[in-house]
C-alpha cells in the first residue's frame, strides 16, 4: 500500500517545492484578477490559466505527500518535459533547469521514494 512508513526527506522536498509552486501560481491568479496585465480579458484569461495550475500543484503535492503513485507518474512527466526544454535552452540557462530536473527524478525514483509510493 502507497504511503505505508516513513516518507523519505526527498519525497517532502519535492512537496514543499510543488506546494510553493502552487502558491505562487495562485497568487499570479488573484494579481491577474486585479488588472495588472495589457488588459481586462487578457487578465481574465492568465487568472483562468494561473488558477487551474496552481490548483493542480496543490492537488499532485497532496498526492506527492500521501504516497500516490499517480502523483509521482506526474511529476515524472513534467519533469522529464522539462529537462527536455532544458536541453532546447542549454546555452541560456537550460543547464540549471537539466540539473534541477535529474535532481527531482533521483528523489522520486530512488529506493526508498520506490518503497514509499509502493
């Protein structure tokens, strides 16, 4: 079963990370709302837009948290479409996005996450 013992430190980091992500996108959402942006419809839309992600990082950081494998399967994907970019992005700052995505995957993905998501 998912989220049976102790979860590893690297499992809650990557939480915290996506629930600040989350946060942050929420707050872009409510700063969109209030007008600051080229224009009422636009702001409507980048709220719109900044809201269902930020809710979705909340939603995969619970998941993330209570062992959910689903979760991890996620963050796996983006992860890796991240490093991909990353590579697009090599020579204007790609490195770190590359570095900062194998770092989430051996997290997730070492022996002890395996044990905890099950």
């Amino acid at each position: 079963m998912a989220g049976i013992g102790a979860r590893p430190f690297g499992v809650t980091l990557v939480g915290i990370i996506l629930i600040i992500d989350g946060i942050l996108a929420l707050i872009a959402a409510v700063v969109a709302l209030l007008g600051i942006g080229d224009g009422f419809t636009s702001a409507i839309g980048a709220a719109l837009v900044a809201g269902v992600i930020g809710l979705i990082y909340l939603a995969v950081a619970k998941g993330i948290f209570d062992g959910n494998n689903g979760s991890r399967l996620i963050v796996g994907i983006v992860t890796i479409i991240n490093i991909i970019v990353g590579v697009f992005n090599f020579l204007n700052g790609g490195i770190i996005q590359i570095l900062v995505g194998i770092i989430v995957l051996i997290l997730l993905y070492s022996a002890k996450a395996k044990a905890f998501f099950g």
